[in-house]
C-alpha cells in the first residue's frame, strides 16, 4: 500500500510538472509570435535605407511609418522609434489580439486528464488494494491449518471469484482434514479391535503348542486333535491378518465426480494453457491431432485432472522432445491418448503402472508419489470410462477412454 501511495504521489507530480512546462511553453510561443513586429520595423528602416521609403504592404505588423516632422511622439497607436537615412521614423504597428483558446483549452485537457487519472487511481487503491490486503493472511493461515478465518464479503467483480475460489479450496481442506481424521480413527480402532482378536487364538496356538512339547497328551489321537486345533487358530489369525491388508489397501483419497458434459476443445484448452510455461523453456512439442470437437460425458475437473497428470508425467518421464495428443472413436467412447518420446520404462512393468505407491524403475531422481495414473484409472472408472497405458516405438502411451455425450 505504501508504494501505491508513493506511485500515486509520482503520478500527480508528474501531472503537475506537465501541466507547468505546457503552460510556459505556449507563453514562449505567443510572446514569440507577438515580438515580431520589431523584426518587421527593423526590415522597413533597412528598406527606408536604401529607397527612402517603405512598402506596407509587405508587412503584417506595420500599421504605419512617419518621418519626424517636429511631432514625432504625438500618436495614439503602438509605435517604434527607428532611424533610417540619417533621421528619426516613427514606425507604428497594431498588435493582434491575443488569443488565449490554445492556452485554455491544453489547461482543461490537463485538469480533466488529471482528474480522470487520480480518480482511476483513487478507485485502484478503495476497490482492488484495499480489499485485497484483507486477504494477504489467508494463506499462510491455511498453510498453517487454520481452516476457521472467515473471509469478508465482497461484492467487487475483481474479486467474487477469487473469493468464491477460495471459499471452495478452504471447504476442500476442510472436508479432506475430516475424511482424513476420520480413516485414521477408523484404522485405529480396526486395528485395536484386530489385535485384541489375534491374542485369542494366538494364546491357543501357544498353549497347545507347549502342551505338545511336554508330550502331555499321549494318545495319538490326542495330538491330531491338538494339531487341528492349532492349524484352526492359525487359519482364523490368517483371515485377521486378512482384514488388516484389506484395510491397508483401502483407497487413501476420497474420490467424487460431478458428471455433466464439456467439448473435447474447451477440455483441451483447459489442459493446454497452464503447460505452456513449463513447455516452451523445455523446447518440448506439444502437438494435438486433427480431431472432430465432440460432446463428451464426464465431469470435467476431473477428466482435466487426469489428462494434466499425464502431461505432467510426460514432462517428468519423457525425453522432453514431444508429447502429442491423439484421438479415436469406438462405439460411443472417444479415445484419447497421451504420449511422450523416450520412455525407459521396462516391459514387465508396465502392468503395475495403475496401482497405488508403484513408480516405475525410470523414475529415477524425478519426484512423484506413484499416485498419478492410480488416481487417473481411479476417476476414470468413475466416470464409466477407463485407462490403459502401452508401449511402442520408443513411446509410453496412457490411452483414456470416454463416453459421449
């Protein structure tokens, strides 16, 4: 705010200063202009000279020029005294009237145009900057977790959106702390109840297991029995330790979709736009097929949010020479496949691309959570549609398969 208020200090100087150099600059020029008339008796006395007398009418100034004939000063008009053949002329001239309209007319301009300017920038300062200076805490306030600062209501256009934005990223976090929350205290409970279960059936394996040892049961028949007890009790710890994988496997992210429809080119501006920057330092080719500009059905966030982690896992894992975008119809789905140049990935692991955590033997230092195609397939499915990657020619190729609307 402070150098708002410095650049706005700036602005008016500079306005002034202007307005000032204007001014004086057509004062010069008038004052020029009305100083001609000197020069023009100077001419007629240098013509008096050489003729002994002078032709008005080559003179716009010069109303007059009259010898001294004993009543040299007796005049009403503007007049010159000049010498010019050994005597004294009295050379009258008019001076025109001074026209004052240019001047007005630039310190009008002037004083609207510094009016309109203080006034954009008084407008900038109570409708933009101040507002937004309320939301300068915000985000390190939802860095932080602090997921209770309300925000002021606005009505400003600049910023309904921003704060709509906003409103929805901080009921995102707020809904994605609860889910979290809520599977954490779930799995703890699951896994206390799990381990309070195992010891009951564990105690069991341990008794009859010592039991055996000591030889107390001697009949044959006994042991058998004992035996089957143990591989019983060993059976039910297998199916909680069951329980405890299925839970561990159990999706992390919750995973929701709005359909409705979108055409394939908004889709792919959408996706395009914010890859621009990253694309063009890297020198890689983002090439997009011929393609018709169909209805798909799906919800598009969320369609847009597969197609950017594939292009973000093209940027990461490719060779950076180009990634294109290709199109097919089969039956009422459109194909769309994103490929990139130099893919390494090795040929048997290319069907454990789509699970959870598994990044492939070619990521090598590239971040990544191994989340990206998981939660591609994932939304996919969801929008009954699917994902399969391939490999050719050099190529890694993730292939989306949508319906139409």
């Amino acid at each position: 705010m402070k150098a708002f208020t410095r650049l706005t200090a700036a602005v008016v100087i500079i306005m002034i200063a202007l307005t000032a150099v204007l001014n004086i600059t057509l004062l010069a020029r008038r004052e020029t202009a009305e100083g001609l008339y000197r020069v023009e008796a100077k001419h007629a006395a240098a013509e008096i000279s050489r003729t002994g007398s002078a032709d008005l009418s080559k003179y716009t100034r010069i109303t007059g020029v009259f010898p001294d004939d004993g009543d040299l000063y007796h005049t009403d008009s503007h007049y010159l005294i000049v010498e010019a053949d050994g005597r004294l002329w009295r050379v009258e001239y008019r001076i025109p009237e001074q026209k004052n309209e240019t001047l007005l007319a630039v310190n009008i301009v002037m004083t609207v145009s510094f009016i309109c300017v203080l006034t954009v920038l008084v407008y900038i300062r109570k409708a933009v900057l101040k507002p937004f200076g309320q939301f300068t805490e915000l985000p390190s306030e939802l860095a932080k977790g602090n997921l209770f600062m309300t925000l002021p209501e606005h009505k400003n256009r600049w910023f309904g959106k921003f704060t709509w934005g906003v409103e929805m990223l901080r009921d995102h976090l707020e809904v994605s702390r609860r889910h979290e929350l809520e599977a954490q205290r779930d799995k703890r409970l699951l896994l206390l109840s799990l381990s309070h279960d195992i010891k009951t059936p564990l105690s069991a394996i341990k008794l009859s297991a010592e039991a055996l040892a000591r030889g107390l049961y001697p009949d044959p028949e006994k042991q058998r029995e004992t035996a089957r007890l143990i591989s019983k009790r060993a059976s039910e710890i297998e199916g909680l330790m069951g329980q405890i994988r299925d839970a561990a496997n159990e999706d992390l992210i919750k995973f929701e979709v709005h359909m409705s429809e979108v055409f394939i080119d908004d889709l792919l501006n959408k996706v395009r736009m914010p890859f621009m920057s990253r694309l063009e330092p890297l020198g890689t080719e983002l090439v997009i097929s011929d393609h018709t500009n169909c209805l798909l059905s799906c919800d598009p966030d969320r369609l847009a949010e597969c197609l950017q982690n594939l292009v973000d896992n093209a940027i990461k894992y490719g060779d950076g020479r180009r990634i294109t975008f290709t199109f097919a119809d089969e039956e009422d789905c459109r194909l769309l496949t994103v490929a990139n140049t130099g893919c390494t990935l090795p040929a048997e692991e290319l069907p454990h691309v789509f699970e959870s955590f598994k990044r492939g033997s070619n990521a090598g230092t590239a971040e990544g959570s191994g989340l990206g195609l998981y939660i591609c397939r994932k939304l996919m499915t969801l929008m009954d549609g699917d994902a399969f990657a391939e490999t050719a020619d050099g190529e890694f190729k993730v292939t989306l398969v949508i319906r139409k609307a």
